[in-house]
C-alpha cells in the first residue's frame, strides 16, 4: 500500500487468482458470465458467477435431484433469443428489414 492511498496495490498472486478465476467461471455458465462481465466488468462478473452456481448447488442439495444442464441450453436459446429481437429492432430502426436465410437441405 501506498502512503496517501487508502486501497492496497493489486498483486501478482491476486491477478493470477483472478485470471484462474474467470476461467473457470467462463467454462461454467459462459454466456451468462459473457453478459456480466460486459454489464459490470470482469471482477463483479466472477462474483455473479460464482453467486449463480452456488444457487444451483443449494438448490441440487436441497431438492437431492440431479443437476440438469439443460437449464443452461434453456438460457443460452433465451440469450439468442434475444440477441436476435435486439437486431432486428436495430435494423428496423435503421430502416431496413432482416430476412432469415433459407436452410438447404443436405
């Protein structure tokens, strides 16, 4: 810590701790972890992470059911969901209309 500052200097051991950190919180959850950390940075990303998978854990303890993870695949489908209305009212607002390509069957 410095003399007239009143928040201690980063280490390098706490930045090593952090990068492992969003690592693994980016291989849990990643597109929620991707929201947060462009919503609140990446410190406070990690911690609403970490606050989520611990909501699950308490709730896979308590319920004694087995852990889903199509509870993620759900989340993600709504993330692109709405990714998708978000460009599409962009385009309207910009005067133009996006038209879904057609699948080729293989």
């Amino acid at each position: 810590m410095s003399a007239g500052s009143a928040t201690p200097l980063p280490s390098p051991h706490g930045l090593a701790f952090a990068r492992k950190n969003e690592s693994a919180a980016a291989r849990c959850c990643p597109e929620f972890f991707r929201r947060m950390r462009a919503k609140l940075g990446t410190a406070q990303a990690i911690t609403a992470t970490a606050h989520k998978i611990a909501r699950i854990l308490y709730h896979v303890l308590l319920t004694k059911q087995p852990y889903a993870e199509t509870v993620f695949h759900h989340c993600d489908e709504q993330a692109q969901q709405r990714a998708e209305m978000r460009l599409h009212k962009h385009a309207a607002q910009l005067g133009f209309q996006l038209l879904p390509i057609p699948a080729t069957g293989q």
